[in-house]
C-alpha cells in the first residue's frame, strides 16, 4: 500500500479530505508519513486485521471526497452526451466512449484523469463542430499509450493543443 496524499483525502469524509488537501502544517505532516510505502503482510494477525479494518469503511464511500469527485466527473460527462447528442448523435457516441480512459488507482488514475480532461476540452470547446472521427482517434491516443505521447502528438496534429 502505497498512498499519496491525494489519495488519503479522497478517502476521508468530503469535508474533512478538502481541508487536509490544503497546503497547512497537517497537509506537510501527513505527506511525510505517506511519501514512502507501506507493506502489509496479510498472513500476519496485524495485517488482516488492518485490511479488515479498511474494508469496513466501505460504508462511508458515499460520504468522501473522492466518491464527490468522480460523482461530479460523471454528471458533467452525462451532461456532455445529452449536449452533444442534440446537434451530432455520432460525436454524443464519441463521448459515451470516452470514459473508459479513466480507470485504475493511484497513479494510473490520476494520469486516467489528466487523459480524459485533455480529450474532453476539445469537446467543450469546439462543441458540435467537433468531428466524431476526431474524438475517436484521440480517445484512441490515450489508451494505446498510458505515457501521453501519442495524445500530445494527435492534439498537435489536429491544432488541439
């Protein structure tokens, strides 16, 4: 187990995480403890009883910030379907598909994120005259390279960027 920082204020209470994501004495002494990783050996009494202790707040997930997040990432893309779906049903597809960048934890996540947020301007921006072809191939950038090389050139390619 290995969490940033970001990754420990998303798991508190909605709240509670966006104080501690602000940069304070708390914020800098919680990232020193979170900066090196931690090993859990789950064949020891210790380590089950601290994994059994983390899925027990499975509860609370609709309370943290991280479920806030993703939730207002979801309606904004919904919003973004029925938008596009009302001046080109294919760029509202387009859209649709391009959730499955962000997927994965931790780091992967994060770059999952920061993909999709670079392929969605382009949408927000240039709205209905955006090609759905367009969409596709850049959709396509992101997930055949997780290092953001081939959407850098694509977003180049297409004067995107």
């Amino acid at each position: 187990m290995h969490p940033r920082i970001e990754e420990i204020c998303e798991a508190l209470p909605a709240g509670l995480g966006r104080w501690l994501a602000k940069p304070h004495w708390v914020h800098r002494f919680v990232r020193r403890f979170a900066q090196s990783g931690r090993v859990v050996q789950t064949s020891s009494l210790r380590g089950y009883l601290l994994l059994y202790f983390v899925a027990s707040l499975r509860g609370m997930r609709r309370r943290t910030l991280r479920y806030e997040l993703e939730n207002a990432r979801i309606v904004a893309w919904l919003a973004q379907i029925v938008e596009s779906a009302q001046h080109n049903p294919a760029l509202a597809t387009e859209v649709a598909q391009c959730q499955r960048i962000v997927k994965g934890y931790s780091d992967t996540h994060k770059r999952g994120v920061q993909n999709y947020q670079a392929v969605m301007a382009p949408v927000t921006n240039a709205g209905a005259r955006l090609a759905p072809a367009t969409l596709r191939e850049l959709r396509d950038a992101v997930l055949a390279d997780e290092h953001g090389n081939t959407l850098r050139a694509a977003l180049i390619r297409h004067a995107l960027a």
